[in-house]
C-alpha cells in the first residue's frame, strides 16, 4: 500500500501527529506514506477576511526528514503538499511549488471565487448542473493554464459536497464532456490524477472521481495515477486503499504511480 494523501496537525483541520501517522502506517504495512498538508493562498474566511491559509513548510520539511531517517528502515517517507489552485494566484503557487523540493505535489480545487467549497456559496440559488456547470468551467481554466502540479487530487469534489444540497448528485452529460475535455488536458500535459478514497467517509459512496470518471481517463490513455486515503485522523491512513486497487485492477489499470522529486515512477498493481 502507496498511502498518497495524508495531513497532519500543520494543516488547520487535521489533528493527527506525524509520528502517529507513521507509526500506524508502519503497523498497517504500508509501504510508503506521503504528507500532504494543506496551502491555500488567498482564501475568504468566515471573519470576512482573505488570507493565505499556510503553514511553516520549513519546519515540517524538517520534521519530516526528522522521521524519513528514524524509520527509514521501515517504511518509505516523502515530501508533499496539497495546494489549492486558483489562477489569479498561479505566479505565487509556482514560486512556493519551486521553493522547496517536493516529492509530489496534489494540486486540487478547494475553493471558486475564493470561498471554500465547504461554505456551500457555490450552490446558493444554483440547481446542482448549474454548479457543477461553474465547478468544471473553473477546473478547465486551471488545468489549461496551471502546470505546478503532479495529480490533480479528487477531480469531482463538488459532489462531496452537493451530497447536501440535492438529492442526485451524478453527473450528467453535458458534466460529463467538461471532464473529458479537462482529462484530456492533464493527460496532454504529462500531469495525473489521484484517487481520493474519502469519499466513501463522506457519505457518497464512492472514490473521488467516480469509476466513470476513472474508466474515462483510462479509455482517453490517462496512466498517471495515485491513490490516497486524505486522512484527517489516525484511524484513516489506508482507508480503503486495498479496494481501489482492486476497482483500478477491474477498470484495466495495470500500474499506480508514485513519485520521488516530482518524477513519477510506476507500480505494478
Ligand atoms: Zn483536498
Ligand atoms: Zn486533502
């Protein structure tokens, strides 16, 4: 097991200790756990006020190579960051990707207009295709014109969080085109995907993106691939890891991807 999407106590809602992390992921088997703590540059907060949501990168660098050498004998430690992308910021998100060297970076969409998806402003007075509509149209934008990445993490998060705004939360057709044409980008451009298995945690009983949308990619000659557990808690780490394996296996995938230094390397499923 790759577990490829994991926070720790630097980003602002996780409480999960790194040594914890890495001690369950040791007992669990796991052979090689990525950090992936949240940035966000200029994000609207509930105070009224848009802020960079960071953390102290050079400590949790440190930290973390702290551990990568203590336990280097059981299991494998890298170096990555889960950042929010927005195209207004992309000369900043470019400057901090070059910052620091990173092992993999999950570039993913957390926010439209800067206000967190969390917040439900996207679905306020929208029907579900008209936001998930806004949603796609932004993901285009930013696969076209963002490159500091290496996977683009849970593509269709919006259904996430629709779950609470309506009853269907598929995507349709027209939904569908946009994510094939956003694909079709990522794949152009060298860059991936990730498999976020939270999903299932929260409640939409499936992987972020869906077997649709993995199938997809596939079909389009998509190969870059990582699956991660976006583990918030101790109890998380591997979380249903196994059983995507399995459903990549059945959709015809052959290898996942892991990455040293932003360079992908594959492993036979
Ligand atoms: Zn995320
Ligand atoms: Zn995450």
């Amino acid at each position: 097991m790759y577990d490829y999407h994991v926070h720790t106590t630097f980003s602002d809602d996780a409480s999960l200790e790194m040594e914890v992390a890495i001690k369950r992921a040791i007992q669990m088997g796991i052979k090689e756990i990525v950090f992936t703590d949240h940035a966000e540059l200029s994000v609207w907060r509930p105070n009224g006020l848009i802020v960079d949501d960071l953390f102290d990168i050079p400590s949790y660098i440190e930290i973390l190579y702290k551990y990568k050498e203590k336990y280097k004998d059981k299991i494998s430690i890298k170096l990555g960051i889960e950042i929010g992308l927005q195209i207004e910021e992309k000369e900043r998100i470019n400057q901090l990707v070059n910052e620091y060297s990173f092992d993999f970076v999950i570039g993913s969409s957390h926010t439209i207009d800067k206000y967190d998806l969390y917040f439900r402003n996207l679905f306020e007075n929208k029907t579900k295709e008209e936001a998930y509509e806004r949603y796609f149209k932004e993901v285009r934008k930013i696969v076209e014109k963002i490159d500091s990445y290496n996977v683009y993490g849970h593509l269709d998060v919006v259904r996430r969080y629709a779950y609470t705004e309506y009853e269907d939360i598929n995507i349709n057709n027209i939904e569908r085109e946009m994510i094939e044409e956003i694909l079709k980008i990522i794949i152009q451009k060298g860059k991936g995907i990730e498999v976020n298995t939270s999903g299932f945690r929260y409640g939409i009983k499936s992987t972020n993106p869906d077997i649709d949308i993995l199938s997809l990619y596939k079909s389009l000659g998509g190969e870059i691939i990582t699956v991660g557990s976006d583990a918030h808690k101790e109890e998380d780490i591997g979380y249903k890891i196994l059983e995507t394996y399995d459903l990549l296996r059945d959709i015809g995938y052959r290898y996942i991807t892991t990455f040293e230094k932003m360079e992908p390397k594959f492993v036979r499923l």
